[in-house]
C-alpha cells in the first residue's frame, strides 16, 4: 500500500493554520472514549469517527510525533490518546509493542490500517473506464472471432480493426455500455466502458489477431480495444470536505442495488473538472417528495373561462361534460431534502466521479443529491 503520509499531517501546521480549528465541543463526538488501541480490520475513517462528528476533520486533532519513524501510519496495537492542549483536543500515538530495534519500530507499511475499507473498492480502482463517446468510437474493436465462434473466452483467438498501433502488445477489451447523463441538464457526461477481458496482438495487419488471455465476461463483436497500461492502484486517500460549492446527483450504482446502503459503489455527475478529486467527502440526501396540499385549494386560473373554481358539484359536472380535462382541487408541495449519509470519492474523471458509501442514516436511492457535508 502506499504511504499516507500527506494525510497525516503533523498538528503543527494544523494548529497554525487557526482559522481552521474548531471548537472542542463542535469537534468531538458526544461520548468520544479518551483512549484506543487499534485492532486490526480497523480503518482510519472508523476510528476518526469515534472522536470527531466528522471524520474528515481528523487532520485537527492528530498530533504526529517527530520522534518516532513513520508517525503519519497507524498500526493494530498501537494506542490513540486524547489530550487536551491550550483547551484544543489532540490525539498523541503510543506504539504499540511490536519493536524490531531498540530505538526503532519498523513494520511494512502494508500492514498500517487503510483509510477506508479498501476491499469494497479494489474492483473499481483501475476499472471500469468511464470515456466519451468519440474515444470509443475511435478505438480498434473485434470484428469476428477464430474457429467460427460468435463470441470468445480466454484462450482464444479474435480478429481486430483499426488496429494500427504497433507499440503495444497487450490490450484491454472494454465493453461501451451506458450513457452517463447529468441529473439536472440531461447532458451527455461519458459512457460506461465494461471491461471484458484482455489480451496479446498475434499478428498486425487489417484485420489484426488477437489471443484473449483473460476474461470477465464473454467477448463480444464490436468490443473496443485499449492499449493495456500498468496502473497502480491509488489507496493513498486524505479525505477532505469539496474546496468549492457542490450540488450534483447519484446517477447510477454498481451491481444495480435497488436501495444504496453503506460502502456500495455509486457514480456522481460530478467530477475533475467540479473540483472533485479522490478523498472528498459528500453528503447525500435523499429527494423531498412533491405531495398534495390537501388543506390549501388550488382555486383560481384552473379552468378556461372560469375565473373562480371550488368543490361544486355541479360545476364539476358540467366541467367532465364538455371534454376538459378535470383539474387537481389541490395545490402541490415539495418536502425538503432529508440527509441520508456520506460518501467519499475514490476515483475522478473529468466529468464524473465513483464514490463509496461510508455512513447511511437512512436508504439511498440513484437521483438523490449530494452536496458539500
């Protein structure tokens, strides 16, 4: 795993920074223990949210010691402690007791605890693609398959067009899928690309032959090719409140849940170019829902001709006689917006964003809004 050092801070340069301090009382949870000792299967997130009411805020109160080696990477065993200085809260680290040296403790920076349970993410951290239409339509893509099959599996061999790239060997083979549409314009953001397999270039040409060493799912006519490139995994994540305003919408969710709950996958039309990066944070909230006013008539402008409507009988009779339309004898009212939970970005492209569902208070649903927490 790579470091977290950039996340962790030390208070130092926190505390000078005062416009951004918060009172202890604003900071802290309610019964927030004075003291921790990390377990494995912890994360940062969990155990920032048992002291803070905001667990993007624990830059504030960590207290990195200078004397010890990695200071910024916690470990199961080690122990948090909550001090108090100059009436500000600070949590101070005590190693745990696995020491490889007299003066030193040394352990893998694998085994530090993450920043969120990465497990729920690894198959999103390099795919699925998210790309525009006129990528897609702009890539080599499978026109037929070896041995007068209709589709292809690993160990298989496929023909290939368009394929005039000769400083690769190896490619992805992604699937184009769904538009990715803004909630609020309808805009086209970019398509869903499926990854499907991977393989190794055979032979060049017009078409080109292409061994399918890996699959996902099956192959199909018209998949597209992308160069394949080693890609490390970020999971390097500093979660962060947005540095400007947001009002975006869940747009989709991985494996199609009905109801999103904690740490499910969701995609947000949002993305790079709205300022949101890996680490933000998000608060989702679900839709008010429009209902009737049932106390307050809708009473005027309802019928042509009719300057003044109400409930009369006849009226309405008269009204269904000659072919109009009977009108709502209510008025219509949007409830709020309710705070439903938080999600943290882990994966930005320009225009949209994937986001792990970290807090649920209550059911989420594609449509809801996220906004700044």
């Amino acid at each position: 795993m790579k470091r977290m050092s950039r996340f962790f801070l030390a208070m130092i340069i926190v505390a000078g920074l005062s416009g951004l301090s918060l009172a202890a009382d604003e900071l802290l949870r309610p019964g927030h223990p004075e003291r921790y000792v990390v377990k494995k299967g912890d994360t940062l997130w969990d155990i920032a949210g048992m002291f803070l009411n905001k667990p993007w805020l624990w830059p504030e109160i960590w207290q990195a010691n200078p004397q010890i080696r990695n200071p910024h990477l916690i470990y199961p065993g080690d122990e948090l402690n909550l001090v108090y200085v100059d009436g500000k809260p600070y949590l101070t680290v005590n190693k745990g007791p696995l020491k490889l040296s007299p003066h030193v403790r040394s352990e893998p920076v694998e085994l530090a605890i993450p920043t969120i349970p990465i497990d729920h993410i690894a198959p999103f951290l390099s795919r699925p693609y998210v790309m525009e239409k006129k990528q897609l339509q702009l890539l080599p893509y499978v026109v037929a398959f070896a041995d007068e099959h209709i589709a292809a599996g690993a160990g298989q061999r496929l023909y290939v067009r368009k394929t005039e790239d000769t400083e690769h060997e190896q490619f992805d083979i992604v699937r184009p899928g769904k538009v990715y549409l803004d909630a609020d314009t309808g805009e086209e953001l970019g398509y869903e690309a499926l990854y499907a397999g991977s393989g190794k270039l055979l032979r060049t040409g017009d078409p080109a032959t292409l061994a399918v060493y890996r699959t996902r799912r099956e192959i199909l006519e018209g998949d597209r090719l992308l160069p394949f490139q080693k890609r490390h995994a970020a999971t390097d994540f500093h979660p962060k409140a947005p540095a400007t305003e947001v009002n975006g919408s869940i747009i989709d969710v991985m494996d199609r849940v009905m109801e999103i709950g904690q740490y499910d996958v969701v995609v947000i039309d949002r993305g790079i170019a709205d300022g949101i990066t890996p680490g933000t944070v998000l608060q989702v909230n679900n839709l008010g829902e429009t209902v009737p006013d049932r106390t307050a008539r809708r009473q005027r402008n309802l019928i042509p001709d009719v300057a003044e409507y109400t409930v009369d009988d006849d009226l309405v009779h008269e009204v269904e006689q000659v072919g109009w339309q009977r009108p709502s004898l209510w008025e219509k009212v949007k409830l709020p917006d309710e705070e439903a939970g938080l999600v943290m970005v882990f994966r930005s492209f320009d225009r949209i964003s994937f986001g792990l569902v970290m807090y649920a208070r209550r059911a989420m649903h594609v449509g809801d809004r996220v906004v700044n927490p």
